[in-house]
C-alpha cells in the first residue's frame, strides 16, 4: 500500500457514504464518490493509486444524463476520450478496462491499441446497420487477468434486452449491467483492489465492489445520481469472508 492508499484508508471516516465536492479541494476518499468533472478529478488523481479504471463511458448518442447532453462532436468526443484514457492509465496500476457500444469499437482500437478485446455478446436482436445486427459491445483491457480467461463473454444479459435483463431498473441513460461488472471484477482483480470508476452513475461498480471485498472510488457529475448510489451502497452488506 503506498502513502496515497493508506492517506485514503486513514481518513474514511464516512465509510461507504458520503459524497465528496471536489471543488472544495478534497482528496479523493476510498468507497465514496466524488461529485465533479471526471477528467479535472482524474488530474487530481496521484499515479498508481487505484488499481484498475473501469469506465462504461456516455456512447455520444444524445442521451440526456441530466447534467450532461452526450452530443459533442466526433473531434470533441475522440480528444475527451483520449484525455480519460491517458489520465485513466497514469493512475492505474494493473491496467484499465473501458467498455463501449459496437459503433465505438473501431474509435477505442485507435485509442487503446494495446488493449485485449473481449466481445460481450448481447443475445437480443440489435441495433441495424447496413443490415447488420448489431449484437456485441466491447470491452478494452489492458490488465493481465488473473485467471484464464475468455474473451467471448456470451453469459451476461444486458440492458436493452427488455424482459431478459432482470437486474433492478433505475431512471439513467447509462445502465450498466451488474453482471458485466460482477465477471470483471472476478477476472481481473482481488479481494482489497481499487477500482476507481470515473463514469460511477447510479453506482452499479460501487455495490459490486463492496458485495465482493473490493474498494471503490466513483466520479459522477450529476448529484441525483450520487445520491441513488449511496442508497444502493448503503443497503449492500459487506461479504463476511473473503
């Protein structure tokens, strides 16, 4: 554990709740979230204090998340991207994880292209493009799992599957499948890991990580979001062994 770690351990004195304003200058602190821009958080961020990034980042599709509209320009998009990603990689350890819809895949190779490929299958039709269904999305990896390790994912149901996706709903855009994040949590890190989320939402990695012993830090913008994620984390018991 280096100083950084250990400043976070010392000084959680809110446990898993709380949220933290990073414009009152606060450092960031192990298993809450912090409200604010992720990339200004992630400068802010020391290297190699987080284990693994894991981002499901807003696909540039014009969805609302309230505070923030997803409709920049490809050319604003790409250089946003490649700022989270660079920054992502400073303070990561072991590596990170960005996972993004199909239409994406061809931009995050030129991003990451050192980065394993893992198609997750989404087992309902798709979108059609050019009369292709579009059925997968990708995850981007650049940490070394530590077990073997498929990357054909095709066990997990995802949102956007209607009936098939039985995790509990919540009123974001940005969805992210428990499942997903339960699988990536088992293949790339252990027990007493940071994961550091810079796109945390209503907090899906946040419950993950507390149900499996793993420590979380979260960014979100919008604080209605972070306010739902200290719910769901506080309603989440912590494993008894691990």
């Amino acid at each position: 554990m280096n100083a950084f770690q250990k400043d976070l351990f010392d000084n959680n004195v809110s446990g898993y709740l709380g949220r933290i304003d990073i414009n009152k200058n606060t450092k960031p602190i192990l298993n809450n979230i912090i409200q604010g821009d992720c990339l200004e958080v992630l400068k802010t961020t020391p290297v190699s204090s987080v284990d693994i990034v894991f981002a499901d980042p807003p696909y540039n599709v014009k969805k609302d998340y309230g505070v923030y509209q997803d409709d920049l320009s490809e050319d604003e998009y790409k250089k946003w991207m490649k700022n989270i990603i660079k920054e992502s990689r400073r303070i990561a350890k072991s590596g990170i994880l960005f996972y993004v819809g199909s239409k994406l895949t061809k931009l995050f190779y030129e991003l990451i292209p050192d980065a394993h490929l893992i198609i997750v299958h989404k087992r309902a039709v798709g979108v059609i493009q050019n009369n292709y269904f579009l059925q997968y999305h990708s995850l981007f990896s650049t940490v070394k799992p530590i077990k073997k390790t498929k990357d054909l994912w095709d066990d997990i149901r995802l949102p956007g599957e209607g009936y098939f996706f039985r995790e509990e709903r919540f009123d974001t855009p940005g969805l992210t499948s428990q499942a997903l994040i339960y699988k990536i949590v088992d293949s790339f890190t252990k027990p007493n890991d940071i994961i550091l989320d810079p796109f945390i939402g209503t907090g899906a990695t946040a419950v993950v990580a507390k149900n499996t012993g793993r420590n979380f830090i979260g960014i979100e913008l919008n604080p209605k979001y972070i306010e739902l994620a200290n719910k769901r984390v506080a309603s989440t018991c912590k494993p008894l062994f691990i």
